[in-house]
C-alpha cells in the first residue's frame, strides 16, 4: 500500500501544540500515527491508553476526548496529496528558487517565524491559494514565488 492511499486525520485544538496526525488504509486499520504535538500530562495518559487503531474508533474518541478535556478540537479529513510535486503543480507559477520552497514544504527549513511545515498548514496553503491568485489578480499585481509565500506563512493570510 502506498502512503497516498491512506485516509489521513489531522488533529488540532487551541489547547493543544501542534498536531496528531491518524492514517487508516481502505479497511479502517491504522497504519501510521505521528504526534507533532505538545501534549498536557493527563492528554498523554489519555491518548496513550486510548489509541485508535481502527478509524471507527477514531471517530468515538474524538467526540469522547472532546467531552473529557472540554476541548475544542478540530478535526481534519485529508484527501489530498500532500507531496512537494502535487503542491508545485496545483500552485502553477514556476519561478523562483524550488530547492528552497521544497525544503520549507518538506519541513527542512523553518518559516519567518521559526516553525516548520506541518500538515494543517500544507492544508491551509491548498486553502487559500485559490483566493489569494483572484486576490492578485484583482490588484493587479505579481503573484508570490512559492518560497516567499511559504517562507511569509501566507497560507495563515484571510481573504
């Protein structure tokens, strides 16, 4: 099975720093978890004897955690390729350096602000890129090279 085929979460809250990410091939079966967040002790306790490994019970322990913890938690069904490549292609303006734009996207560099790519933001960039190009278009103005539009984090921009 290849990674793409795999049905990817993300999770985040306010509470929480960064993010959990869940993969589940077609049959349900977790296959990768990544924790990319700063987790509370009693959070960690509490994921750690509540791993889903099925996405049906993926689903119960969020409504549950959301319950325990009073936690606003957002989660993210990601049906998109998240590749550098798929990325380049769908923003279509190849100019600009992008060793340095894959590097950012891969994580491999920081941004401005010291962070480094994660999921959510990958998801955020394919976002916002749509309103972003009629946004420039409507001034009339030159669109971003890609590392400069991930370097300024303008995936955190709203429109």
């Amino acid at each position: 099975m290849k990674r793409s085929d795999l049905i990817t979460y993300t999770a985040t809250a306010p509470q929480i720093d960064g993010e959990l990410i869940y993969k589940y091939d077609t049959d349900g079966i977790l296959r990768e978890f990544e924790n990319k967040a700063v987790l509370q002790e009693d959070m960690i306790l509490w994921f750690a004897n509540r791993l889903p490994v099925m996405e049906n019970w993926f689903i119960h322990m969020v409504n549950k955690f959301k319950k325990d913890f009073e936690v606003r938690l957002h989660i993210q069904k990601v049906d998109i390729d998240l590749s550098f490549e798929a990325f380049w292609i769908f923003y279509n303006y190849k100019v600009g350096n992008k060793t340095r734009a894959k590097e950012i996207w891969d994580g491999l560099k920081p941004t401005n602000n010291k962070q480094r790519m994660t999921e959510t933001n990958k998801i955020n960039a394919y976002k916002i890129v749509p309103k972003l190009r009629y946004e420039y278009k409507l001034k009339n103005t030159n669109f971003p090279y890609l590392e400069t539009f991930l370097y300024q984090r303008r995936f955190d921009n709203e429109f």
